[in-house]
C-alpha cells in the first residue's frame, strides 16, 4: 500500500455535503483560523478505520499525505503515525517524535493536533525533560502553542499534572480562543486528578484567565464555586 493508495481510499468516501458541512464547522472563511482549507467530506470514525487499514505505511508515504493540501489526508497521516507509536520499540519512537516535531507546521488545525500531540510527543516525553514543551510554548505558531499544552493530556493520565499548571500559567496572556480553549481543558483534567491543584491555580490567577479559559477549566467545579471565581 501506498499514499496514493490512501488517496484514492479517502476520495471514495468523500461526500460533497459533508464537505460543505465540515468547512463552515472548522471556520474556513476569509481572515478565519482555518481560511482556505479543503476538505473531501470524510469523517473520523470513517478516517480512523482507514487509518487501521494503511498503519503499515512507511514514513515517507506519511509524510506525503502530511504535506497534502486536503485536510483528511492529513488527519489521516497524523491517525497512522499514532497508531504506528503505539506498537513501536524506543528507537522507533524517537523517530517519530522527531518527525512530528519536524512537521509542525503541517499540523495546522486544532483536531489534527489533539488527534495525535498526547499520543505522538506526550507518550514520549512522559519519562523525559519536558524541556520542548516549554519551547512550543512559546512558539509564535499557534497551533505549536496548543500541541504544547495538549501533550499533557498523557501525563494527566498518568497522575502527573505539574507541567500541566506551568504551561497553563505560560499561556495565560495567549491572545488567541483556540489556545484559552485548549488550556481550559488541560486544566479541567488535570483538576479532575488534583482539585486542591486547580483550586490553588484558580485562587492565584482567575483574576487574569480568559474568560474561555475560565469557563472551560471550572465546568467540573460545584456551581457554587464557579460563580466565585467568575465574580
């Protein structure tokens, strides 16, 4: 099996109206996050099945799909690159980060970086320096902010949320809705494992969250505390 092969797969799948559908969902319009991007009209459930049926596919053929201007090819590389990390030894691991990591700009929208982050650079970075986390943290790309903070999600899984609170506190002047977003659910989990943590975080910097950020990193809070700290 080859890219072309998963091209031509993903295409007789496609639906014109679920093309349509998905393009006003994902903000393509001019001066929007997602402006100009292209999509054939095929779901997840849909993507991830594919996904299983080409996990076999080499890098490069990843890489070729990763550099498509269609967005399910892409979504499709990113399913195929999670599945692969999943059932790879260190060394093939490593290659992989590095190659995520090499191709963020490829990664340019929300669900294709929270698809794979967790799984691709949180899974190995879990018993190692969170010190590239920091420096995507800190990115001027957007979507490298996001895969920064979304990458906790796999610590949090494992009951280690420290990182979680310190990037959140990095991102707390972010400029951008789809960054207060992300963070608010990273906080929102990462409460879910240590409420006296996002209780502690919440205290010290409601005062200065984005409202979204607020909003989302409360949702799990008793009702009475969420209008504490939105007061």
């Amino acid at each position: 099996m080859s890219a072309q092969d998963a091209r031509l797969k993903l295409r007789s799948l496609g639906s014109p109206e679920v093309a349509a559908s998905t393009a006003r969902f994902f903000r393509t319009g001019p001066g929007e996050y997602a402006e100009g991007e292209k999509f054939i009209g095929v779901r997840v459930p849909v993507l991830r099945a594919v996904a299983r049926q080409f996990r076999a596919l080499s890098l490069q053929d990843i890489e070729s799909l990763l550099s498509s201007v269609i967005h399910e090819e892409r979504h499709l590389a990113l399913l195929i690159l999670v599945l692969q990390v999943s059932a790879c030894d260190e060394s093939r691991r490593k290659i992989l980060y590095d190659f995520y990591l090499n191709h963020t700009r490829l990664i340019s929208n929300w669900d294709l970086v929270d698809c794979s982050a967790p799984h691709v650079v949180g899974s190995f970075l879990l018993y190692r320096s969170r010190k590239p986390l920091f420096r995507l943290a800190r990115s001027k790309s957007l979507w490298e902010r996001r895969i920064s903070i979304v990458s906790t999600q796999h610590f949090i899984r494992h009951n280690d949320v420290s990182d979680t609170f310190l990037i959140s506190r990095s991102l707390l002047g972010d400029s951008e809705d789809l960054i207060h977003k992300a963070t608010g659910w990273m906080l929102r989990e990462a409460g879910h494992r240590a409420p006296d943590l996002l209780l502690s975080f919440l205290d010290s910097h409601a005062t200065e969250m984005p409202r979204t950020m607020l909003r989302y990193a409360m949702e799990r809070l008793p009702a009475e505390l969420r209008l504490r700290y939105r007061k």
